[in-house]
C-alpha cells in the first residue's frame, strides 16, 4: 500500500530481459504493453495482466540504431505508435543520429509489425522523449538545447514550440538533463526538469485552423513544484489534481497533489524502495485509475549510482545482474 492510503495493492507484473534499460512505455488498445529499450533498439509487448506471460520481442531496429529512446501512441491511428531511435552511449551520454519510426502492430502480435521510416531529425541536442498532440504534429523534448521542438511528421519539418530557462539542467558536478517528461493536456503542457526537479506547465490552446502547427502557448511557464530531484516518468490523473512522477536514484514515487485555484502543488512520497523507477503510466480500468511502474533494476553508470536497497531483488531474482520489473497500482481516490 503506498504511504498516503490511496494504493491498496502493489503487484510484480512481469520481468523483463535482464540488464536492461527501458523508458518508453504505452498502453495498447488489446489491453497489453509496448515498451521500448534504450541500451538496445529494441520493441517489447507483455500483457500486464498476466505475471507467467513471457514478453515478446516485435522489432530490433539495430540496422539504423543502438537504442530507442521513447514512444508513444498515434492520434487517430489504432495500436499504431511513434518510436524514437538514436545512436546512443550511456557512458559517455552522447545521443545521435535521432530517427522517428512509424509502428503499426496487429491486434494478436501473431504477424510482424509494419515498421516505416518517417524522418531523421538533424540539428537538435538530445530529443529525450516523443509525444503526439495530433495525428500529423509531434513534439519532441530537447533536454541538451532547453526546448521543445515541433515536428510535422508529413513534411519532416522542425520547428520551434517554446524554450525556457526552467528547461535547462542545474547547475553542478553530474547534472546532465534538465527538460524530460512531457504530458499535454486541453489547458496545458506539463513537463518535468530532472536535475532541477521541477514539475512545471504552460497555458496552451489548440490550433484548428492550421494542422501543421497543432498548439500555441498562450502564457508564461508555470512551476508546480521544485522539490523532486532526479525525477523521471510524468502521469497525471483526469482532473490533473494529482501528478506521479519517480526518483530513479532513490528508488521511489512521487505524488504532487495540485491546488486547481492556484497551480500549485505539495508533493509527498507515497511509495519507497523500488529498483531505479524509469517510468509511469496511469490508465483508467472500468473508472478506476491504475498506475503502472517500469523499475530498471540495479543498473550503474558511473554518473548513476544507486541506494543499495532492493526490495524486490528477492522476488525478481532472475540471475545475479540486473533485473527489469514493471509493477502495477491501484488507486482508490476517483476523480472529482
């Protein structure tokens, strides 16, 4: 049970492949999960619901790749997904050579997926995630250059969306991302700063007139809360009262309970001693919500170094590295 009450189960879902890293992260329309791998190019599906289901391997895109950095859905499109690769070296934290795939899966996995390249995208920093606002307009997250960049996937055109100095990494020894995670909803975009640890939104609106730019910002940046330091993964209830993100370093899951009059939040810490939490995804089963956690187990890079507690070493214990776990919550606090 998390700490505030408001979880009453917490559940060993799967075990994904040993020493691995995974971040992106969706929920499919068949009830299962698509994740993808950043130490590898590689794309998984498992069903959540199912702890002995072995999770399937659907794409190595090691032609043009060494890893993806993110995915998610595509507006209007069923159980079709955006993926993001690049040429990554976690030692050294160089990202390159960002590509945006297009993935159509079929319904029962029983045939391949249908893998289309849409785009290199040249003269950025390092495109930390992908999100889709509109079935031809995609943002992508820049947490070296301090923005969010706009792309049409028709055209392959880069744009400009916003930049902000709540977007830069902190200052100091080991502070190599700032801009992270990014949520939209109708009112807002809402994103986080790992070094920083900030959860910040801005006032945005959508554009009808013109499909090539999607949205607009309509005022200034506001920071929610500046009190989660090296956060990662960003889920929102419907209301946007409550926002789970987690502390990959300390292994634990944050709860920023958001004041609706005044934008601002008051965060407690609701779960503790996962292994290395990486991402989040909250979704709505039969109206209750349900918040899925993906733990990248005891993995170090030098620059990331873990608490040495591991609750769930006992239970995951696949071999003696690294194990990768997604667990699964249920929240019993519904929307207002």
């Amino acid at each position: 049970m998390l700490e505030d009450g408001s979880v009453q189960d917490v559940v060993l879902v799967t075990q994904l492949p040993s020493d691995s890293w995974f971040e992106g992260f969706a929920l499919r329309p068949n009830g299962k999960i698509l994740t993808s791998r950043l130490d590898e190019p590689e794309l998984y599906t498992f069903n959540a619901e199912d702890p002995e289901a072995t999770p399937q391997l659907l794409h190595n895109f090691e032609e043009h790749a060494n890893g993806l950095i993110n995915l998610c859905p595509l507006p209007g499109a069923h159980d079709e997904y955006l993926v993001l690769s690049a040429i990554v070296d976690l030692v050294n934290i160089t990202f390159e050579e960002f590509i945006v795939w297009r993935v159509a899966l079929s319904p029962d996995d029983s045939s391949p997926p249908k893998v289309t390249k849409i785009t290199d995208i040249k003269d950025t920093g390092f495109c930390i995630g992908i999100i889709a606002i509109s079935d031809r307009v995609v943002l992508l997250p820049d947490s070296f250059r301090n923005c969010i960049w706009r792309l049409d996937i028709q055209t392959g055109k880069v744009s400009l969306l916003v930049a902000d100095d709540t977007m830069k990494a902190a200052e100091g020894e080991g502070n190599f991302f700032g801009l992270n995670r990014v949520r939209i909803t109708d009112e807002f975009l809402w994103f986080t700063n790992t070094s920083a640890g900030m959860l910040c939104r801005i006032p945005m609106e959508r554009v009808q007139d013109d499909s090539s730019v999607g949205i607009r910002t309509t005022g200034p940046v506001q920071i929610v809360t500046d009190d989660i330091p090296h956060c990662d993964g960003l889920a929102l209830s419907r209301d946007q009262t409550s926002v789970y993100t987690c502390s990959y370093m300390d292994g634990h899951i944050w709860k920023v309970s958001v004041d609706p009059s005044t934008g601002k939040g008051t965060t407690s810490v609701v779960m503790r001693n996962l292994a290395s939490p990486t991402a989040v995804e909250l979704d709505y089963v039969n109206g209750k919500p349900k918040l899925f956690i993906v733990c990248c187990g005891e993995i170090e890079m030098g620059w990331f170094v873990q608490d040495d507690q591991n609750p769930w070493s006992e239970v995951a214990n696949i071999n003696s590295a690294v194990t990768v776990t997604v667990v699964t919550v249920e929240e019993t606090v519904e929307d207002a």
